[in-house]
C-alpha cells in the first residue's frame, strides 16, 4: 500500500486549536489550554500520512510528525516536563506509559480502535530542540514487532532535529 498525506489533518495550527480538539474533553481541553498558556506555546506544524482504512500487512499504518514551537526555550521545556496531559491520558486507558528516553526524550506508547483492524499499537517519541518540540508517531499493525516501531520513531523524530538544526532554527 501506498502512504497519502491525510490533507484533512497534516496542517498548521495555532495554540487555540489544539485545546478544541478536546471540547468533549473538558479536563483534557482545559488542562491544554492553560498548559499553552502558561508556557508561551504559539502552534505546530503537523503532518500525517496513512495507508487508508484497510487492514494492511505493513508495519507501519499511519505515521504522524510534529514540530510544535514555543515563545521560549524555557517554555518549551515547561510544557514538555509538565505531566498533566500525560496523566491525563493515561487515567483514560488509552496511553499504557511515557518513558524518559537514554537521549531526554519521552516514549509514549498505546493501542488505539482502528478502523475493523482491533486495537493498534502506537507509539511517539517527543525531542526539545531549543524553543521546537518534535515528535514522530505511528500506528501499527498489531502483530508488528514493537521494537521495529520503537526505533522507526527514534529515527523520525531524530530526523525532524538533523533538519531543524540544517535549517538553523533553536
């Protein structure tokens, strides 16, 4: 299968978009939105690109990058040390866990309904760079190897620093 850009989602937002995506949310909208707040958080850059919503022998169904910028390098690294939001989500059940990676990072991992495939393993590695934040994530297919999306988004987000830092930006 071939992976498409998915145009409804691969955007740029600002920081008030974010919270509203959680407007049935309102723990999770509120937290989001004073979290922004209170850490200078300005929007991202997301890009999603996904196989469709056909079960697929694939790896990888869906792979997700953001670059998420900040008024700040300290505010970045308060919104990115702040746990509300990982709390949050895994008080849902959705997340299973966030770990500090050996390079500062966080791995975050869960399974997620999708499509009539069953439950999807996710997984997303969130970097700082300066005032940037990135993150690669991917759904999988359920009987991918979990070291194999582990360390596809170890590479990716890895990849979206390399660029940050060609491009100059802190």
């Amino acid at each position: 299968p071939t992976f498409v850009l998915d145009t409804e989602l691969s955007k740029t937002y600002v920081a008030e978009d974010i919270p509203n995506w959680y407007t049935n949310w309102t723990e999770m909208h509120d937290a989001l939105l004073t979290l922004g707040e209170q850490t200078g958080f300005l929007g991202q850059v997301t890009h999603v690109w996904d196989v469709g919503t056909t079960c697929t022998d694939t790896v990888g169904w869906s792979l997700e990058v953001d670059i998420a910028y900040f008024e700040t390098e300290q505010g970045a690294l308060a919104y990115f040390n702040d746990t509300t939001v990982n709390d949050l989500w895994l008080a849902s059940g959705y997340y299973s866990s966030f770990e500090t990676t050996s390079d500062g990072g966080i791995l975050a991992t869960a399974k997620f309904p999708y499509e009539s495939c069953g439950d999807a393993p996710f997984y997303a590695k969130t970097l700082l760079h300066g005032r940037y934040m990135v993150s690669a994530a991917v759904i999988g297919n359920p009987n991918a190897d979990p070291k194999e999306l582990s360390d596809a988004v170890d590479l990716m987000a890895n990849y979206l620093l390399q660029k940050l830092d060609q491009a100059g930006l802190q």
